[in-house]
C-alpha cells in the first residue's frame, strides 16, 4: 500500500509545474503525495485571489485519498490577503474535510521561526505587486525584510521553466549581510538542487517555499526522518 506511513495532500496552482516534483523527489519511504489544482495562470494579486474560491472543492477530492495532512501549495496565494490570510485557508480547509491543513505562507514563517531568523532575505520570481504583498505578510507577522529582489515574472508556466541555477543566482545576489537567512519564494521556483550549496556558500540557513512546506507537513505527520540535502531544515529540523 502506497502511504504506509503518511499521505501528504497537495493543492497546487493548475500551472505549478515544479512542487509535486520536488516534493516527490525527497519524500521518505513510506509516504505517498496525492495532489488536487486550482485555477493559477497568472501569478497577479488579482487571480492569487480568486483561487480562494475553488480550494474547498479540491481539499474536499483530496480527503477522499484518505490523506493526513492536506498542503495548499502557494506562496503568495496564501498571503495575498494579508496577515491571518494563511491560517484563515488552512481553517476552510479543516473545516470542509476534518484533516489538518497546512499553508505554504504558515510553513514559511514557522520555519524561519525554528532556525531563528528574524531579519531575512528574499528572492523571488514575482512582479512588483505580489512581492509587495509578499514583504507587507512577512513584516506584519514580525519579521524584517532587509533586502529582496524579483524576476519580475508574472507568467507561472515560466516560472516553472527556470534552472535551478537561476535561483542559486538570484538568492546569492538578494542575500544582504544583515540578514540571519535566506528565503526563496514561490513553489513553481525550482530550488531543490541548490538549496544546500547556498547555504554553505552564504554560511546561513536557506529555505525554500517547497523545503518550508514540506517540513511542515512531515512534522505534522510525525515523520522524523532526516531528508539529506536540502539544508539544514530538513536535515535537523525534523526531530
């Protein structure tokens, strides 16, 4: 049986092409992803917001699978209604289907919370709107945001089509000295591969939208198991 010790319930953009991937590519034996979309082509405030409406129909397909955590999978779709924005989805999650939820936006701040990192950097492939929202999320739940550079990308499909070394590029060239960490946004950003060498190569934690979420929802499934190469979240964030 697939998911012997945990299912992990994914809700991605319809036009993420990256999170499944990189989330099945580093999940421990035993747990199995089963995924569910809604509508994303254009990473905008206004269609971030519209992909509200569609997300208890797609949690409610996914407890069908019989998952034990369900993730919604984007960043700024969970955040762009501002602070108590993340936990206010994760609730229309739980209450529709009685399965813990779990926001991309709440993972990320539960991360840096863990390895200690009150002033960050951050990269993303954003427009200039959504990084806004982005820096107003995070600087109203406490954290400093010292620098921040995006791509400037608002088509999701080309997001998805960027290296990882582009990611590598763009983290290195955001990171600020006064920073504690690094944060890379956006779960269609392909990070995986180079999570590890940033951090070595900066001497600070990095985290990924995809590396947060999926340390979120293997602690809530009580996998402790370390996932080897994506940094020190994953490596001994899980005990």
């Amino acid at each position: 049986m697939y998911g012997w010790r945990a299912r992990i319930g994914l809700i991605v953009p319809s036009s993420n092409t990256t999170m499944e991937e990189e989330f099945r590519s580093a999940l421990p034996d035993g747990v199995s992803l089963h995924v569910a979309r809604v509508r994303l082509r254009k990473v905008n405030v206004e269609e971030l917001k519209k992909m509200e409406e569609f997300v208890e129909l797609a949690a409610d397909m996914l407890a069908d699978a019989g998952v034990d955590v369900i993730a919604y999978g984007c960043t700024t779709g969970s955040l762009v209604g501002g602070v108590g924005y993340d936990e206010r989805i994760a609730n229309k999650i739980e209450r529709m289907t009685g399965v813990k939820a779990v926001a991309t936006a709440t993972a990320v701040l539960e991360a840096l919370r863990h390895l200690d990192v009150k002033s960050i950097a951050v990269a993303t492939p954003y427009i200039d709107e959504v990084n806004k929202k982005e820096e107003e999320f995070l600087e109203g739940n406490g954290f400093k945001v010292v620098s921040m550079i995006g791509l400037g990308i608002e088509d999701n499909i080309e997001i998805g089509r960027q290296a990882p070394e582009v990611a590598y590029r763009l983290g290195k060239a955001a990171f600020h000295h006064d920073a504690d960490g690094l944060f890379i946004s956006c779960t269609n950003f392909r990070t995986f591969e180079v999570l590890e060498a940033l951090e070595v190569d900066l001497g600070k934690p990095v985290i990924s939208s995809n590396s947060a979420t999926l340390w979120a929802v293997l602690r809530e499934v009580g996998i402790k198991e370390p996932v080897v190469g994506l940094g020190e979240l994953l490596e001994f964030g899980l005990g």
